[in-house]
C-alpha cells in the first residue's frame, strides 16, 4: 500500500489551562466551568431548601433567587452533559453507536426516575426531588440528542417562550389540577403543573445540548453566550417585574390570568440567561483566562467543581440528610429550615466531594449509574475497541 501523499497533520496543541482538552475526534475533555457551574447550581438548592424564611426582606429576596435560577441552571448543564455525552462538536454518525447512546442514555432516565420515586416514597423530605423529572426530560430528549448546535439552541429558545406560559394556564386550571389526583396524575406532574414541568426543562437542556455542540469551551462561543445572556437577561427581567404579580390577592382575576403566563415566560427567559452568563464566567476563569487567573480560581473553585463533577451523588445526600433533619416549629408546622444544618451541608459537601475526587475519582452514584447503563462494564472478547467519544463520554457525565 502506498503512502498517503499528504502528511499527517500535527498533534493538535493542548488548550488553555489544562481544564479542557480534545481528544483524536475533536472532542471536548471535562471542562471544569461547567461542573463549577453546576456546583454553584447545587449549592442555590440547599440555600432553596434550607435557608429559614423569617429573615429580613432584603435577605429574603437574595433567598428567593435560589428558588428558581439554580433548577434551571442545573438543567443547561444537564443539556451540556448530555451533549458531550453524544460526541460534543463532532456528534456520533455511526446508527448503531447511536442507538448504542440512545440506550444507555435511555436506561439512566428510568433508574433517575425509579431513584426519585423511591427518595420520595422511603425519605419524604420537605422540598420538591428532581430526579424523576429529570429522568422524564432524558426520556423527551432521546429524539433530539443529535441536532446540529444552533437548531438545538434555536428550538429551545423559541418553546422557552411559550411553555413556561403554558405551565402557568395549566396550572391556574382547576380541571388540569384535578387531573393530578387521577391514575395517571403523576404523569400531568411531570409535565405541566408540578414544581418542575418537564415542558420548561426540555428547552433548556436544548439551550445547553447546542452550547456543547457548538464547543461551549470556545472563546467564540463564551463570548456569544455571555453576551447573548447579558442582554436577555437585561430586557426580560425588568419586563417581567414591571407586570401586574399574579401573586396578590388584590389584583383583578382577568388581570392575573394574562399577567402570569407573560410573566413566567419572561421570568424563566431571564433566569435562564443568567444561567447562561454564569456558564461562560466560569469557563472564561477555569480555561480562558490568563495563567494566574485560571491557577487562583483553579483552587478557589475546586470545591465547587468537584460538587459539580458528582451532582448525583451530592443532590441525593442531601435529600437524605435533609429528611433526618425535620422538626416542629413553636406553631406545629413541620419545618427542615436550619442556618447550621445549610452552612454544614455546603461545607461538608465541599470537602466530601474534593477528598473523593482527589483520591478516588468519579462520584459512586455517578460511577453506580454509568456501569448500570452498559458503559462501565468490561468489554467482551471480540466487540470493538473503546471509541474516542467513549472515551470522552467516560470523563463527563451531565447527571443530576
């Protein structure tokens, strides 16, 4: 056989900082601004969670920004993940390695979703669970997981303005609320008029697939997505807020039936923008800034990035500890609100999360997940070799 008549192009250089890498196939290596960014995610759930409502108002309002933006950003990092997961800017072509992901991606949905309803069912902890809604979204995104980046972003962007308005007139409707106690009322939970319908996750996990399409590591891209999230964020939350609140008793019932869908599209537009914004900060400091840039926020942020890199893990801890730590209020209510039980969660979830990245590697429920899923498992004799995109989807996992 002959040689080629071309040389072999050289070895590609090795980014910036050491965080983000490619491999053979172009594809991205863990990305440490993004599981910080997920990190961060996490850590606005436990101040949700936990954080005691009988504080000033000032403090109440920061304390409300984690009811909402953390859910959302955890949902753009899942879309990220997931996006990785399936070959980032160079995407699987092969059908069957396709339907191979598909699987896999299938089978961790329905243990996500097994894992949430048995949370719920054996702890019952005082806040919302995710995981099964979660589990849903995955299931919703098997179709999706292979468009190219900017239809990806496009679509997602175009149904976020509508289903948060959707989700809102589904549930302000006594008939789609009463549906929920029926047979299949979990279903119309997870889709419409639960804490976290699946109509609104979806397109973000589209915003984020896209990112992650269009190399959410690029300096290109981070620029395009922090500014893009500055100026949406900067029209759509002031929009929003200057609507009539659907939340006062006060207001007239035809004003509130046109405010509140409005709102929630605007709201969950502008949360996740900010989503947006804090994805490309923390990427720009762990991979595109100057060398002492990226070393200082490299330490300072390493307990959030090892959070981010084990969400699973971290998340479903937390419920547990959490359902160990109800009380009852001097008025009877049943309450799980607690500054040291918040404050010793973060830390202890900080240093749990860094000792077990440091000396062991992936978070066990991560590692539980994955080997379940067929992708841990040892290969047989004759089946083909490990794939760069295997190898790459090893590094990153985009669960909760």
């Amino acid at each position: 056989m002959s040689r080629p008549a071309t040389p072999p192009s050289p070895p590609e250089p090795p980014a910036r900082g050491g965080t983000r890498t490619a491999g053979r196939a172009g594809l991205l290596d863990r990305v440490d601004g993004v599981d910080a960014a997920r990190g961060i995610a996490l850590i606005g759930m436990f101040v949700a969670h936990l954080a005691p409502a009988d504080v000033p108002v000032d403090a109440a309002e920061l304390i409300a920004l984690a009811d909402e933006r953390p859910r959302l950003l955890f949902a753009l990092t899942a879309g990220i993940g997931l996006g990785v997961l399936t070959g980032a800017t160079r995407p699987v072509v092969e059908r069957a390695a396709r339907w191979a992901l598909r699987r896999q991606i299938a089978i961790r949905a329905l243990l996500l979703i097994a894992l949430g309803l048995i949370v719920v069912a054996v702890f019952a902890p005082l806040v919302f669970v995710i995981l099964d809604v979660y589990g849903v979204a995955f299931l919703l995104m098997l179709p999706l997981l292979f468009l190219p980046g900017r239809v990806a972003v496009a679509l997602g962007a175009v149904l976020l303005t509508m289903t948060p308005a959707i989700a809102t007139i589904a549930e302000r409707d006594p008939e789609t609320v009463a549906l929920a106690d029926q047979p299949l009322g979990l279903l119309v939970e997870w889709f419409l008029v639960g804490a976290y319908p699946v109509i609104i996750w979806v397109p973000v996990m589209l915003i984020g697939l896209g990112l992650a399409r269009l190399d959410v590591a690029a300096p290109r891209v981070v620029a395009a997505t922090a500014l893009a999230g500055t100026l949406v964020a900067s029209v759509a939350l002031p929009l929003s807020h200057a609507l009539p609140d659907p939340r006062n008793p006060a207001l007239d019932p035809s004003t509130a039936a046109w405010a509140a869908p409005l709102r929630a599209s605007l709201e969950t537009l502008g949360n996740t923008a900010v989503g947006l914004v804090i994805v490309a900060a923390a990427v720009t400091l762990t991979t595109l800034a100057r060398p002492q840039v990226r070393r200082v926020a490299g330490v300072l942020l390493s307990p959030i990035v090892a959070m981010g890199a084990m969400p699973l893990t971290i998340y479903t801890a937390h419920l547990v500890i959490i359902s160990f730590g109800k009380y009852r209020r001097p008025d009877g209510v049943i309450s799980d609100d607690s500054w040291p039980l918040l404050i010793g969660l973060t830390i202890g979830s900080m240093v749990f999360a860094w000792l077990w990245r440091r000396y062991i590697g992936r978070g066990p429920l991560e590692q539980a997940l994955r080997w379940a899923s067929g992708r841990g498992r040892r290969r047989r004799r004759g089946a083909p070799a490990e794939t760069p995109t295997d190898a790459a989807a090893a590094r990153i996992d985009g669960t909760p």
